[in-house]
C-alpha cells in the first residue's frame, strides 16, 4: 500500500509545481509530511545525513564555479567581440549571419554555459543586426533562442554536473561523450541553416559588400586573433585538462572562473562594481540550485523508503516493457514535462526516480545522461515556458510577437528531436571520444 501513496507523493508535487507553488518548498515539505505520517520523526536523522552528503559532495562544487565563469565572461565583452567578427567573417555568404550566431553560441557554449546570458547577448546584438539585413524574423529569432541553448550539451555544462550527481556516474565522462553529440548538433543547425538560405535567399541574405570591404581595411588578421585566441585558450585550459585527466571537473571549473576573471581584466572591464555584481549573481543561482537539491533529497529518501522505486521496476518487469519501450517513456515524459517546469526541477524530481530503473535495466546511465541533457535542452526552447523565449522576447525588438518567436523555434526543435532519435538508434555517436581516449 505503501507504494501507491509513493506515486501519489509524485503526483502531489507536479500539481503543486504547477500550480505555482516554490519547487524546493514542495519538493521538502512534501516529503515531510509524508514522512511524518508513514515514519517516525528518527526517520529525518537519515534525511539530515542525507543532505549533509549532499552538500560535501565535491563534484557539485563545479556549479558555483561554473556559473561564476559563465557570468564573469558575459561581463568582459567576449560575447559581443566574437559576434561583430563571426559576422563580418562569415556576412557574405547567404545566410551568413545565422551562421555566425550558431558558431558563436557553440563557443559561448563551451566557454560559459549560462544559457540567460547568451541569449540576452546574441538578441541584443544580432538581432537588429539581422532583422535590419532582410532575415526573416522567424529565422532571426529561431536561430538566436536555440544557439543560446547550446550550453546544455556542450561541456562545461552545469545540466550535465547535476546529470553526473544524480545518476551517480563521472562528471568527466558525461563531458567526454557530450562532446560528439555537442559539435554535430551545432552541425545540424548550420545544415538547416544552409539549406533555408538556399532555398528562400531573400529571407536570409548576406551583408552588403562594402560593409565587407571596411572590415578588411581595419585589419581582419588582428581582429580575429583578438576575437578568438583568448577563449579558445580558456576553452582548451578548462576542457583540455579535464579530458587529458590533469584535472577534475570541479578543478576545471577553478582554472575557468579564475581564467574568466583574467580576462575580464584583460578586456579593462574589471571593477569592484562588476566582482560584486558577479558574485551576487552566482550567489542568488547556485542558491536557487541547492535549495531544490536539498528539497530533492528529501523527496528522493521518502520516495524509495515507501517502496516508489522497487514498485516501478516490479511494474516494468511485469508489463514486459523492453529497454527501448521504458527509453521511449521516459524520454516523452521529460520532453512533455519540458513544457511546463524548469530543466532542475526536472533533473531533481523525474530522474531519481528513473535512475534505479535504468541501472536495473542493465542500461550504460552515461549513455542515458546525454540523452536526458538533448532531451532537456528541448525545454528551453518549448512554450509556454522555454526559457530562451522569454529571454529573447524581453530584448527584442517590440514589432516582434510572441507567435513568431514560437514559429522560429519549431524547425529547430524538429532538428533536436531528430537527432534525439540518431543519438538512440546510433549510441556510437556518445561512446566514439570515449572509447577513442582509452585507447
């Protein structure tokens, strides 16, 4: 009996969650209550131990650090550098400046991380840009809100450390596979680019020759080594020495936020004002993100001592579903959920409870972490709450609606769920780095 009040404790949650009620504050007092009526009050001492490990747990140190990095760098104009010289570089091809803007958020992407940012940066400088060249504004702003989104798969990615924690797998190897994955999605998206610029010229033209023309005379060599050199050195000092095991993703995360802050201070963008702003920030997200994982610990411990998770593998095992059939639930679940609630509430309610499965399935968990961190990147993207939306439609332009904001992102969100689909039928896609490092 017991279990069914489990999944009636999950249930609870998401009609409170959506009711509108805070997530962490329903993830614990939930559980607490719960826990009250089915256990004794020495029930919580397990709770208490359980969060304490929680938060001595060294891998989500990197959180923090992460998202220091990801903020400092949006402070030291890198953002704005790479787009004025990707467009200049690549504003002569058709289409041109989409492409630049995914090239760039696939940098960003593995520089920072910080979807927010890079959304708020790349509408506020290419948008204009864009919209004043003749792009479509559906193309315009669907290119913008989904290259934004790159940094949930490709590494440092903070979804992919709260994956690595909660599926109780390496940090390192989840980067290591999310890089394949990472780059061809990027591919994906400048295909699909390519291929609209081809077929509808006029709605994705290239910048006028003399504008070209002015860029070369200013020197392109010094501009692009100016642009590029500095990231790509951050890039490879954060990512090479993790994947070359010098150091661990945690250890990464300090090189990154102390090479973020340096070049901040290279850039002459570095102040007191701007430390103090950036810490406030990294305090009120890496806040946030720990107040629902303790929430989510409680869940997690109440949710298995009434038996939820032996009663959902009892029930897999009695209904004879395969591994594809339960992959396929699951995934549909998290992309429907994706719609409604934020991708950590997702990470902290849904995958505790399928985890257990997937380990009892026999199922490689980092196989499933970066299809979980493609499935949730989704949710960025998907109304009425995709994040990436909301960021966009606040620095847009005010001829811009809302309904051609949600028509610009459905080729792309195709594009990811394509390729959702590729990664399962093809999970040589994750396992090629990997395999090819232990070599």
């Amino acid at each position: 009996m017991n279990e069914v009040w489990a999944l009636v404790l999950f249930g609870l949650i998401f009609i409170f969650i959506l009711w509108g009620f805070p997530v962490a504050f329903t993830l614990g007092g939930l559980s607490v209550i719960f826990g009250l009526i089915f256990f004794d009050a020495d029930f919580f001492y397990l709770v208490a131990l359980r969060i304490y490990g929680t938060m001595n747990n060294f891998v989500l140190i990197a959180v923090p650090l992460f998202v220091f990095m990801g903020i400092m760098l949006e402070k030291s104009g890198l953002a704005e550098s790479l787009l004025e010289t990707m467009a200049l570089i690549f504003g002569k091809f058709k289409g041109g400046l989409a492409v630049a803007v995914v090239l760039v958020g696939a940098m960003l992407a593995a520089s920072t991380g910080i979807v927010g940012a890079t959304v708020i940066t790349m509408g506020l400088i290419s948008l204009p840009t864009m919209l004043k060249r003749g792009f479509s504004p559906e193309l315009a702003t669907g290119t913008i809100a989904s290259a934004g989104t790159l940094g949930q798969i490709i590494p440092p990615s903070v979804v992919l450390v709260l994956l690595g924690s909660v599926l109780n797998v390496s940090v390192g190897d989840l980067f290591t596979a999310a890089v394949v994955p990472g780059v061809a999605l990027v591919f994906c998206y400048l295909a699909f680019i390519v291929g609209y610029a081809i077929v509808k010229p006029n709605k994705a033209p290239g910048m006028p020759e003399e504008e070209i023309r002015a860029f070369r005379e200013r020197g392109i060599t010094g501009q692009v080594i100016k642009a590029f050199v500095l990231p790509l050195l951050l890039i490879v000092a954060v990512l090479g020495s993790i994947f070359a095991g010098i150091a661990s993703p945690t250890e990464a995360a300090g090189v990154g936020a102390l090479g973020a802050t340096l070049l901040t201070i290279m850039s002459g963008k570095f102040n007191l004002d701007v430390l103090k702003g950036v810490m406030r920030e990294t305090t009120h997200l890496t806040t946030m993100v720990f107040t629902i994982l303790i929430g989510a610990t409680a869940f997690s411990l109440v949710f298995r001592a009434l038996g939820g998770d032996r009663f959902l593998i009892q029930l897999i095992e009695n209904s004879d579903l395969s591994v594809n059939a339960f992959l396929f639930v699951v995934m549909l679940a998290v992309f429907v959920a994706g719609f409604f609630i934020d991708f950590i509430e997702i990470i902290f309610i849904i995958v505790p409870v399928v985890a257990p499965i997937f380990a009892k399935l026999g199922v490689d968990l980092v196989w499933v972490g970066i299809l979980l961190a493609l499935n949730l990147q989704t949710s960025f993207l998907t109304p009425p709450f995709g994040f990436s939306l909301f960021y966009l439609k606040g620095v847009a332009p005010k001829h811009i609606t809302t309904g051609q904001l949600y028509r610009g992102i459905v080729p792309f969100v195709l594009i990811q769920l394509a390729f959702l689909l590729l990664v399962v039928l093809f999970p040589e896609i994750i396992s090629f780095l990997p395999n090819l490092l232990k070599k």
